[in-house]
C-alpha cells in the first residue's frame, strides 16, 4: 500500500494523497446518503452507510487512502453523555463535565459499546481495494475534554481552561478516562481491520506550551505508545493543530506527524522530517480556486521534495462548500508532479 510505505517512509512511485473529512457535504454522494440515514448519528451508527460514505473519496476523487466515517465524540456519546447534533450549532452535549461527581456517570466501556463501528470497518476492508489502506481515528483525549466540559463547540475554552488552573486534579481526571477509552477503542478498531490510525488533536492550540505538553500531547504519546507495543507495524498519525510554536519540543514513539495549514512546512521539515514522516498541509481554502491550488501544491513539494516520507494531505478538513471538481484536480495534480 503507497499510503503505508509513505508512513514508514519507504520509497514510493509518487506521493500519496488523501483529505481530512474527503467523505462529507462537499460530495453530492455524501449529501444523498446522508439524507437516507436520518440524524448524523444514525448515519455514524449504521455500518452499511458509513461503510458507503467511506468509500466513496475513493471512487469519485481518487484518494490513495479512505478513512473511516464516524465522529470523534462517539466515545463521550458511548460514556453515556447526551449528545445532540443541532443544526447551525453544531455538537452539544446537554450534560457537560463540571465537577468530580459527574465523571461517576460515564461508563468505562464505550469500546465495547462502539461495534457498529467494527463492523463499518469490516465491510469498508471488504469492499476497498487491496492496494488502498484505510485509516482508524479517534479524537485527541484534550480535544474530547473540550466538548465534554464546555458542553460543545468553543472560540475560548474558558470553562476547560479554567479548570486547566484552578482545577487541574478534575481534567487530568477526565483525560486519563479518555485516554483509557481511546487506547482500548482504536486497538479494536486496528482488530477489525484499518491499516493505520490518526489522532486528531483539532484544540491543541488552545494550550499555552507547557499546559500543551501536560494536558494534550503527554496524553497522545501515550496512545502511541500503547497502539505500537501491541501493533509495531500499523502506522501512528498525530495531528495537533495551531502548535507551530512548540515543534521543536515534539517527541513521542509515532510515525507521521500531521502539519496543521497555519504552520510553514518548511519549519515542519525541519524540526521533524529526520525522525517522522510529515503529512500534510495545503490551506484548505485554497479548493475554492485551481490556480490557487497549484500554486500551493507546487510550494509544497518544492520544499518536501521527493524523498520518501511525505503523505500530502490538507492543513485541516474540507470545507462544506468546496468543488469535487477541484478536488479531483488536487489528487490528479499531487500525482502527476510527484511521479517518480
């Protein structure tokens, strides 16, 4: 699999290519299914049409990789927290972390709980090509943290950061739960069959540097570790956005380190391309324009090269409104510049 080789940086006959959030609205595909399913959460809950969702960036745009469909806040869902997706609002929880007693009411078997997602893995690994990978996720324990103790979405994380200083005991409290959870989820996940996982860590930047290392990354280090010590061959992403300023205290037992759109991949290369592959980092806006795409894409493998060892990707999601055709264009445009 290209994607694989890239991870362990391996040589491979072009630079690989896939999307974060590749399968969503910007598809009309995506928008049909989803319409059949009901509520996003029934769409995550039934594998048949996560499992259509999954593969669809594969067909329609010619990703060298698919990645599972879900949501990071199934874990806190499976906790047992009320979670509702409402229209321009976003995720809420309608029952947040605030205090000790409240951690007393999440379950400690969420992995268990989550088969609807196996089972999407199992009939995606079924139906995907065999030269594909597909790549398992799970949100980053600070970033599950922020949605459970805010209650949703936030611009300031005032409460998770509050309790962050005055109450550090309870949010440590809180990620040790997730991190458990986490670990023991994406080893099922790599059970039922994805070939490599990602953690995404959407709110690191919300951190000041040291509180960044204490109450995030220590966090993601850990779920490497445990993912490596039992599957040393599956590849371990991790994605920390809005941390351009702490790179160079970035370690950890992981493959590939995502590159957020607000850091210069030239800052990335070097402070971690002697000890990681890098993946990444195309401004996602730039889809709205093909000449702001190439010229994008160009800077960027200009400055990675072709040495083994880059998976291009964008520096965030896909946006709702964004063309297929561009998005075709940027696979079609990473594979003809880079074929060896």
């Amino acid at each position: 699999m290209i994607f694989i080789d890239a991870c362990l940086k391996k040589e491979t006959p072009y630079t690989p290519i896939w999307m974060m959030r590749q399968a969503g609205r910007y598809l009309p595909e995506y928008r049909a299914t989803r319409s059949k399913a009901g509520t996003f959460m029934d769409l995550c809950r039934n594998p048949e049409l996560a499992c259509e969702v999954t593969l669809q960036p594969i067909d329609l745009v010619g990703v060298d990789a698919a990645i599972l469909f879900s949501d990071i806040l199934v874990i806190p869902a499976e906790m047992g927290m009320d979670l509702e997706f409402i229209s321009g609002r976003g995720p809420v929880f309608h029952d947040p972390i605030r205090m000790e007693s409240d951690l007393k009411r999440l379950a400690d078997d969420s992995d268990e709980k989550l088969t609807y997602v196996y089972d999407a893995i199992k009939l995606i690994r079924r139906d995907l090509a065999d030269d594909k990978a597909l790549i398992g996720f799970a949100g980053s324990p600070w970033t599950l943290a922020t949605y459970m103790v805010e209650g949703g979405g936030s611009k300031t994380y005032e409460i998770s950061k509050k309790m962050v200083y005055s109450a550090p005991h309870l949010m440590h409290a809180i990620l040790r739960k997730n991190t458990d959870a986490i670990i023991r989820y994406l080893l099922k996940q790599i059970d039922a069959g994805v070939n490599a996982v990602q953690v995404f860590d959407s709110w690191g930047g919300a951190l000041e540097e040291s509180a960044f290392f204490e109450f995030s990354w220590s966090y993601m280090k850990e779920i490497a570790d445990a993912i490596k010590s039992k599957h040393p061959e599956v590849p371990v992403i991790l994605f920390s956005r809005g941390i351009s300023g702490y790179l160079d205290k970035i370690d950890g037992n992981f493959d590939v380190f995502g590159v957020d759109w607000s850091t210069p991949i030239e800052k990335a290369k070097a402070a971690l391309f002697d000890r990681y592959a890098l993946q990444g980092n195309l401004e996602p806006t730039r889809l709205y324009s093909q000449e702001a795409i190439k010229s994008g894409v160009e800077h960027i493998i200009d400055v990675m090269g072709r040495e083994p060892g880059h998976i291009f990707n964008l520096g965030h999601g896909m946006l709702p409104d964004l063309s297929p055709d561009n998005a075709r264009y940027l696979v079609q445009l990473v594979h003809e510049l880079t074929r060896r």
